[in-house]
C-alpha cells in the first residue's frame, strides 16, 4: 500500500497479525514499534513484526509504501485482486 501524508498528520497506534515493513519513499516520519521511536528519512525502512504495537507520525511531507504479509484481506473490501485470487486457489 502506498500512501502520501501531509506534514504532522499521524498515524495512530495500531497492532495486527501482520508482519508490516514500512519504506519511506520521500521525506522524514516519526515511527513508534513497541515503544520504540525513531525518526526515518528518504530510503528509511523499519519492520514492524506480527502483533507489535505501532503508530507513526508525518515529520514533513512524505510518500511511505507499506508492505503486509500475509495480505491484509481487510484492504480489499469486495473481493481480492484476479493475482491473489488464483495464488489462494493453489
């Protein structure tokens, strides 16, 4: 999932199954992982394990793609994209 986020606009605290890695594409965030902080810029990543408390936090415009395994099923509300219908199917 990529995402743009305006300055100071936060994310909030936030714990899931998933293993989430976090690269920051452009610009520097605030991010919190089980009560660690520490503030990423261009080319950052951080891995945010399965269940691990987490939030965040725009230092300054940025563009962040955030990578989830397994899917988070929870994104795609209708029905998986055709890719990840037939990988589930075999």
């Amino acid at each position: 999932m990529r995402r743009r986020t305006a300055g100071l606009k936060g994310v909030q605290g936030d714990a899931h199954p998933h293993e989430q890695v976090v690269h920051l594409l452009e610009g520097e965030f605030s991010l919190t992982i089980a009560g660690i902080n520490k503030v990423g810029r261009t080319g950052s990543v951080a891995v945010i394990p399965s269940n691990a408390r987490h939030s965040g936090k725009a230092v300054t415009a940025c563009r962040v793609l955030d990578v989830f395994y397994p899917l988070r099923e929870d994104y795609f509300p209708n029905s998986l994209p055709m890719v990840f219908q037939d990988a589930k199917s075999a």
